[in-house]
C-alpha cells in the first residue's frame, strides 16, 4: 500500500481539518474553552477546572473523600479548585454545578454503576499498576447470552478468559464475581477494572490464571440498561420482590455453572471455584456457599456481614440455628480460604463485627481484611486484588 | 435452597430498606424529586424534564433535530419541553443547562462516541424492532486483543459470532465494521447497536449468520479510553499523522483478517467478506479496497465520497489517474455489491455526489441510497440493518 500512502497524507491533511469542524465530531461542546480538568499534578494533586460563566456555586465530590463535597472558587468564568496530593488509585467524582450533578465536560472517561454515572480519575502509583491498563498480556472479555430456567428467559454475563486460553488446552479455575445493589453485570468491568487487576496480578505471578465469570444479580433485569429492551431501560435494577425471591442465588448454580463448565475448558470441582461479591453480592455469596457447602473452596465476602443484624431494628426472623447448622456443614465441607474484608467506614461494618462473632463462636476459620475507606469502589478493587492472589495455590 | 428462602425474604425486607438508604447506591442524587425524564407518550411525543432551581435556563437537543436546541420552559424549579410526535428510532440527546450540556439526571441510558457522551431515546416501533433487544437468540461479542506489527504493539476490538456459532460447527462469512473520526471500537456496539441490529437480521431471516469484526481506526491507540493507559485516557482518538500514515488500513489487512481467519472459522474468501464503514470509515473502506480489489465482495461506503474533492480547496494533490486505476482493478475483480448511503442533510453530500460521478465514468456499478437525515447515528444504524442483508447472498 506504499504508493497510496502519498495520497492518503494529502487527502487526510484536508480531511481532518474538515473534521474538525465537523457538529458530530468536535470537542469543543464537551470542552469550553481551553480548559484542562482534572490535570494532576506530580505531586498527585490534581485541579478541576470548569468553565461555566452563567453558574453561581460549583463543588466537586469525589471518592478520595466519600460524601464530601469542595466547593470551587469562580475566576472569572472558571470555577477551579485543587485537590490532595491523592494516593495512587482509582477515583470515580461528580461536579455539582448550581446543585446539578454533572460530568466533567473535559474528561471522557465515564464509567456507571447503577444509575450512578460519573467521572474517572487515575492517580499514578502503586495502586493504579495493578487497576489501569498496562503493558502485559491481556485476556479476552466475552459477553454471552444463556438461558436461566431458574429466572427465566435469556440473560447476560461476561467472561474473562485469561491470556493464552485460546493457544492452549489448558484447563483453569473458574472465580464468580458478583456485584452489589443498584449494579449490573458491566460493572466489575467498567468501574471494577476486574479484566485488568487479573491481567496484572496474572502478569506478576500474584494470581493463579483463571476465568473470572461476571454475573447479573438482578432477577428481575436480564442484562445492564442499554442491552435490555427499551421498555426496561429505566427499570430500577432489583426491587424487592425479585431479590428477596432468592432467584439469583439459584441460577448461579442450576444455570451459570453448568454453562460455563459446558462451554468452557474448566477444573470442575470444589478445590478449583472460587465466589466472592461485595455488599448484595456478598450477601448472595453468603447465601450460596451456606446452601451449598461443598461447592467452592474459595470465599470472599466483601463489604457485608451478618446482615441480619443490622440496624435499630435486626431482623426478628433471623434463625441462628439454621444459620450455624450451615456453616457446620461448611466447616465440614473444608474450605480452603473464607476471606472477609471491609472498610472502617463502611456503614455495614457493624454487620462484619457479628458475622466475625458468630464465625469465631461456631468455629469457622477465615481471613479478615479491614482497610480504610468505606463502601465504594476503592475497596472493591483492593478487596478484588487482594483475594484473587489467594485462590487456587 | 427452598428452605433458606424464608430468611431470605425476611432479610431482604430489612436490607432493601437500608439500601435505599445508601449513599453509593441511592438515586435520589441523580433523580432529583420525582421528575420523570424522557416520558414518552402514546403518540410518540417526548416530555424532557429537569429539575434545576437554580438555573436560569435549559435546552434540549437531539438527533431528532440534529444541530437545533429547544428551550424548556421553567415552572417553579423544572424545566419542561413536550417535542414531537417523533418517528420509531434511536436518538441522542443533550439537556443544555445555563450553556452547559449535560446529562438528564434521571436517563440511565448514556453512549459514547469520543469525546460526545450523551444519554439515548428509543422510540417504540419500525426501526426500534431493528435496533433494539428483542426477544430472539443473541450473538455473543468478544473484546480480544491482538498483535498488530503494521501499528505496533496490542489492540483491542470486538467480534460478534452469531447465535449457535458455538453449538455448530459450520463456517461463516465476515463483515469488518469501521467507525468515524473521534470514535473507537465500543461506538458500532454501544450507540450503533450492530450486534442486535445483527441479531434482529438474523433472526427475521433478512440477513445471513455472519460474524462482525469491530476494530478500532485510530492508529495511536490502541483501544477505548477506558481500555487504554491512564497517561493515554484523555488522548483525542486519531491525530493527523496517526490518520494520515495508512497504518490503519495495513494492519486490517496484515493483522486483524488474519487473527480473524485463523481463530475463528470462516469461509476466507472474498466470497465471504464485507467491509463498511461511515466517515472516516468509509474513507478507510474505501482505501482498503482501492489497494486490495480482490479482496472484498461485498463492499459499504457509508457517509463519505471522493474526498478530495470536498470544500473550497480540494486537493491539488489528487492523482486521478491512479484512482481511476485502481477502480478499474476493482471492477475486474468484479465485486458483488458496492453501496453507497448518504443523508440529504450530510455536509459531505457533495462528496458522495463526486464519487457517484466518478463511478459512472468508469463503469464501476453500485447500490445508492440516500436517506432523510445527517451525518449521524440514524443514518449509520439505518446504513447498516439496510447493507447487512444485501451481503453474502
């Protein structure tokens, strides 16, 4: 293709100043201005700009500080604040402008969870080379359709087959990630980095390869909002009625499982699973491995504990005695790791205190993980790479 | 698990209200009030809502009218707009608030298409039986990431595999699907919809099984923004001497065919090839198939003309006599479909009516179609549920 290379440098030099006019292609809609938010600074500090020359009060609110919010000074017409130093790691933060949640018109990367979209910030360091994308052998992620006769109907997960799995006949562990309330199965991917913390700690020797299988928790929604019909895209993920009905639960085991150790070249057995979620995921992780004891010798629950308890007013319903007949039969049933990891400021940490008090009394071994933080995604991803390395060795 | 399921529900109860009451997973940020926004109505009218009560002013604007804002007006703190009625398709919009676009704070639907994050209406009927989920067997689509020598370095693109591709054992043909200026590889799938449009084909019989090659068009870089290095997330996709090098186009042919040829069992003839693109795309088709006549059968220019024909200063540079060269080795190569689309209203109308005129001198046959429209993703959406079905048949 050398000869058309020549007219292609011509044609393209043209071209792209064409494109840059373009409505549907520019960036100045997106981009008032000159401005540059966030820009961080080498000292991990970072500034958010933004230009709104009609807006009276500007904060930004961000996960470096969960619930908080900074207000932005106006100059002239951009509202500006600095921020930090941060330590390394993933952020997700909103702009509030004149009291709308925003995104930051200059800053494309945008992830959801639930009906929370926001912005994207990666602070470099020690924490970000094991989330963001780097320089290694990545696997592939998969987005399948199966039949649940257990919820009904066809629904949608991923799948993470680790680098090489196509070059080889290997078989692999298999880990079950689930997601918490409001959330889909996109994002462990989009906001939890799960492709890329298992592609880095695969990389470094951290993590045994294995396939990682990202789930929908939701009964009543067979799949995240832009790939369910329209009628659906705004129906609120769960609801009560489809989470309580313990459905989800059930077709991980009658539907997933099976579908996967079908179609997939998997280690089938107990020594080779792994399941962890965090917050309604660690609810159902709970719930699965209490009703199947022999199932998973591998189990995270992360930001959640004796639920239950929780609150003024703990569940009058709650049966201990049912609850400890199953962790006696897991015990029995031998698992290899119980890990349970929650943030000190996580509003569930109570819940964690008595999960921890009940394991202790009825004798079940686990491994504890308290960080700072709360119950956000900080944690989720640090839970995410911390547990992984500990599966299959 | 039928045992547990009485606890279950019990504890559901208690938890579902503590979940609401959670601030990672509340809507109440994003939804302000009660507001509903966008409602549709039975006539296909669309209310836009937002509750600002401190902005002065509010706008909407979408594809329905791409290019137009429409003010809302303000009753107490919400700002209100009735459009429409509106023909059955997929539309993009913008809530414009005191000059600055933003998302409605109560649409969960949002794609991207570089930099241009906006949320997603679909309205029910014809054409959102084309795009939208449906009730029918869905195709899997896999993020893979592969060597690219002719770029440098590993790539990321999506491959959809039609239903039962997994359950057979047949061979199938290929389509390589490219994007405009500004996108990447997540756009044909996120705001394009081509795996349901592909599906919804499929399933209705218009179109044959066929598996879809999603690439990404900008040579420096190697992915989305979220799927590329932090130090990269804010990189504007493409450059000139990114574009302008032709990289591209040789790494379809030298590394993507054949990754695709030899992972994936296709039938690897022209036969069984299609290419379309739209914009920068379809320029990009067009290149591709100038320097490989006999490569493609089937070939789609979507939105894009003689190029260097466009404007006030066309390139000096055009070499006429090696284009007409190459289009006489295309038509001896004899292609089976070579389809031209463009919209009425596209600001590269005049382009497409230069290539036509070209064409016609040469004698190279084609499909013209030309659309109501602009230079956006009704027409690409409607470009491809109209091209697909003409391939492989």
């Amino acid at each position: 293709m050398k000869k058309t290379n020549i007219v292609l440098n011509c044609l393209i030099v043209v071209w792209l100043i064409i494109l840059i006019m373009m409505p549907q292609h520019t960036m100045s809609q997106r981009q008032p201005g000159n401005i540059i938010s966030p820009e961080i600074l080498p000292d991990n500090s970072v500034i958010f700009r933004i230009k709104a020359p009609n807006a009276n009060s500007a904060q930004v609110s961000g996960t470096w500080a969960t619930g908080k919010m900074t207000t932005m000074e106006k100059k002239d017409s951009v509202f500006e604040v600095k921020i930090g130093p941060l330590s390394s790691d993933m952020y997700e933060y909103d702009i509030i402008l004149d009291g709308i949640p925003i995104l930051d018109p200059t800053n494309n990367m945008v992830t959801r969870d639930g009906a929370w979209i926001q912005n994207r910030l990666m602070i470099p360091g020690v924490m970000a080379d094991i989330i963001d994308v780097k320089p290694v052998p990545h696997g592939d992620v998969k987005a399948v359709w199966y039949n649940s006769p257990a919820i009904g109907g066809e629904r949608r997960m991923f799948i993470y087959t680790p680098p090489g799995y196509d070059k080889n006949k290997k078989k692999y562990p298999v880990m079950y990630l689930l997601h918490g309330g409001g959330g889909d199965e996109e994002v462990w991917l989009s906001r939890g980095r799960a492709n890329y913390i298992l592609d880095n700690l695969i990389a470094t020797g951290k993590a045994e390869p294995m396939i990682v299988v990202i789930t929908n928790g939701n009964p009543n929604t067979p799949a995240a909002p832009l790939d369910r019909p329209a009628e659906m895209q705004n129906k609120i993920q769960g609801g009560i009625a489809s989470m309580a009905s313990g459905k989800f639960e059930e077709s991980l085991v009658k539907d997933v499982m099976p579908y996967i150790e079908k179609n997939y070249r998997v280690i089938a057995d107990a020594d080779h699973r792994a399941i962890t979620g965090f917050s309604m995921g660690g609810f159902q992780t709970q719930n699965i491995t209490n009703a199947n004891p022999a199932m998973f010798k591998y189990i995270g629950v992360m930001s959640m504990g004796l639920f239950s308890s929780f609150g003024n007013n703990p569940n009058p319903n709650y049966n201990k005695n049912q609850h400890v007949a199953q962790l006696k039969a897991l015990i029995a049933a031998k698992p290899k790791v119980y890990w349970i990891g929650i943030a000190k400021s996580d509003f569930l940490y109570g819940t964690a205190v008595k999960l921890r008090s009940l394991y202790d009394e009825v004798g079940l071994k686990y491994i504890y993980r308290e960080n700072e933080g709360t119950h956000d995604w900080n944690s989720w991803r640090l839970y995410l790479s911390e547990f992984a390395p500990l599966c299959f060795k």
